[in-house]
C-alpha cells in the first residue's frame, strides 16, 4: 500500500516513559524513520509497520500492526519496542520497553466511535556499571497491564496540507495496574477538543483545548512547553529541558510525558500530576490563497504564515494556586542555615508570536 522514509526527530510510537527521578524527558533526536503498510484487495484486513534508527543507535524504536476491520468491531494487535538511556540518583541505565495492544473499536456513525484497548507492558532496566558498584548491580523488570477506554469524534475534513475543517475531540480514561506490586495502580483521564473554522477559503482558525490527570498511589507526571517534532536535540544534549523546575519529591511518579505545544517555552516550563493547555492559530496558506488554485509545487502550496497564541499550566494539587506544587518555592542551604524562599512562579505560562511552516521534499 506504502513505503514511507523520513528524517524525523519525534518516535514512532508516544508511550509513556519510565520516570526515574533524575533524567529528564528522553527526547529522541535525529532519526532515520520508515513505514509501510499492505492491506487486501476488499480492505478489510491491514498490516502497517516501522522501524526508527537513532542517531546514536541506541534508543532504535520497532512497531508492527495487525488489523481486522470485518465484523461488528474493528480489531487491531500492536507490538511496540523502544529503548532509551536513563538515569536516577546514583546510577545509568538503560530501558528496554516492550508493548502489546489489543484494541476494539465500534464505529457508532461515520464520526463517532468508541474504542477500548488492554495492554501489556514490561520494562527492563538494565544497570551499566560506571564502577566496581554498579558492576555487581542485578537488571530488573516492571510488568504492568491496562485498560483504556475512548470516546473519539471526527468530522474534519483535509482541504490541503494542515488545512481541515470541523471538529474532533478524544475523552479518554486509562488503568493501569503493576503485576509484580501492591497499590501500584495508576488512573489517567483526559480530553483533546480541536476546532477547525473556516474563514475564507483556505484561512483559517485552528483552537485546540487539551486537559488530563492522573491520580491513584501512581502518577503521571506531565512537563508542560515545547513543540513535537521538536529539533532542538540537533544543537545540545539536553536544550529542550529545564532542569532548574523541580519536580515534586512527594509523588509517587511511576511515568512521565509532554504536555505541548508549548512555544517559547522549553520542556519542563511547568509540571504536575495534571496539566491544561489551549491552543489558537490563524493559519493563511497566502500563495495558495492567492492562486485560487491548487499549484504543482507541494512546497508552494503548503507554505503558510501562522499567527499562534498558547496559555497552559501544569499543577499538583487540586488546583494550580493549591500550593503544593516543587517550583512554588525554592530552598537555599549554606551549612547549618536553611533558607525557604517564595520563588515567585506564576502556574499560568503564556506565549504568542508567529510564524511560517511548509513542507519540503
């Protein structure tokens, strides 16, 4: 059906990673990315695929699909690997994630369906010996199962290259539980609204609403700011991510992830067990617009201008002013005096500016 090869700086697949409590958020950098897909000639069975080499050949990423789409539900099995450098207080490892879903999804209309998906994940963490201490350390393995469920809507429609019309939103809300441990068990829940509005032609207005949260004697912590796909990895070894936003030591994080976009901030702006995010863009095709026609050139028609304006905030607690969040204060220590201090950080962060996006080759 199709062959795809791209040079790529986001993964194949955006599952959780592991949360060690020193590393920040592994960002993959520059890779190598193929996919590919057959289905047969009545559509009714697909088998998509895709491997992402990294730069330092070492976080390499596998992904392979299988789905059945005859009968009452749409079903599909997906086996995922990923592998990344980590860190905690005292050692460098490395985790190799494996997982498998078995998805089920019943189209309700052509815009509406709902979709549930059980999981299977298991990390290995194996240690790299930096000295003769860390050389006797034994690897060990997390086995976790989950549950989500998701109500999806979509009646966009492509006019062209990031050009859509309508809306769609995902209510999702997820369950997982660690096999090998008691009270382990992680709840998510979570929305993503967007709506396309068309204001002539092919201008238009893109806002987008994304909230989530997780809670149980696990958590999932977000970092709020940044872009996907972002290639700031390419100039530094860790740009994207503030290391000077401490996160909170009293949460039992079990997984980390983005909360973006974010632009003008990097990853680690804010962060908490909840985050909320809004998003609005004018997006002006001009060279299209003034055409009035679709062009040869894929570059001239999917060069656009776009003005943008984002506000989010992530938080523990039961709101962002709670104070219970690490970046609420800041502690100073010089021998035997400690000093507190209000670091005056504002929940809310916001940006606007713009820009231009086009797609090459």
């Amino acid at each position: 059906n199709y062959i795809a090869n791209q040079i790529d700086f986001s993964f194949l697949n955006n599952s959780y990673q592991v949360y060690s409590g020193g590393a920040p958020y592994f960002n993959p950098g520059v890779n190598v990315m193929t996919r590919f897909g057959t289905l047969d000639l009545f559509e009714d069975y697909r088998v998509t695929g895709g491997f992402r080499f990294s730069g330092n050949f070492d976080s390499n990423e596998y992904l392979l699909s299988v789905e059945n789409l005859k009968g009452t539900f749409d079903k599909q099995l997906i086996f995922h690997r990923q592998a990344f450098f980590s860190v905690d207080d005292s050692s460098y490892f490395k985790t190799h994630t494996h997982n498998i879903y078995l998805s089920f999804a019943k189209p309700i209309t052509p815009v509406l369906a709902l979709k549930g998906t059980f999981s299977y994940r298991n990390d290995r963490h194996v240690y790299l010996a930096t000295d003769m201490a860390s050389l006797g350390y034994e690897n060990f393995s997390q086995q976790w199962a989950g549950l989500k469920g998701e109500v999806i809507y979509d009646n966009t429609r492509k006019r062209t290259i990031n050009i859509y019309y309508g809306t769609r939103f995902k209510i999702f809300g997820e369950y997982f539980k660690e096999l090998t441990r008691k009270k382990s068990d992680m709840f998510v829940v979570g929305v993503d609204f967007r709506r396309y509005t068309r204001i002539h032609r092919e201008l238009i207005w893109a806002n987008r609403f994304a909230a989530s949260s997780s809670f149980g004697p696990t958590k999932l912590v977000y970092y709020l700011g940044g872009v996907d796909n972002w290639m700031g990895y390419l100039f530094n070894k860790y740009p994207m991510f503030d290391n000077t936003i401490p996160v909170n030591p009293n949460n039992n994080y079990g997984f980390q992830t983005l909360a973006t976009n974010m632009r003008g901030f990097t990853q680690n702006a804010r962060n908490g067990n909840n985050f909320a995010l809004f998003n609005s863009e004018i997006r002006w095709p001009f060279i299209r617009y003034f055409a009035g026609h679709p062009l040869r050139s894929n570059f001239l028609n999917s060069l656009q201008v776009v003005g943008f304006g984002d506000v989010g905030t992530a938080w523990t607690g039961a709101t962002p002013w709670s104070g219970k969040n690490a970046y609420d204060s800041e502690t100073l220590t010089n021998g035997p005096v400690t000093v507190t201090l209000d670091s005056n950080r504002d929940p809310i962060v916001a940006g606007f500016g713009a820009g231009a996006r086009a797609q090459l080759f």
